[in-house]
C-alpha cells in the first residue's frame, strides 16, 4: 500500500476470532489485502 492505507489484525475481545481492517483509497486494494491477511491467518491456525 506503500503508506497509502493502514491495516488492523487484532484479537476479538468477545469472539473466538481474528479481526482484520484495512483502509486505502481503492476498494479493490482494500479487499485483495484483507482477503490475504485473513486467508494467511486461516492456514496458521489449522
């Protein structure tokens, strides 16, 4: 995102789960990060 967004990967306090929050101007971007972090999260947890 070359400083152009930020991210978010915390701990759920209430549920058994990972929250991940992006932000960047293009939508796209924002999903294709996302979508990586939580899949990446996923396989660490099999």
């Amino acid at each position: 995102m070359a400083g152009n967004g930020r991210v978010l990967v915390r701990s759920s306090g209430t549920e058994p789960m990972v929250r991940v929050m992006v932000e960047v101007a293009q939508y796209e971007t924002a999903k294709s990060v996302a979508t990586a972090l939580a899949d990446a999260i996923a396989a660490r947890q099999r």
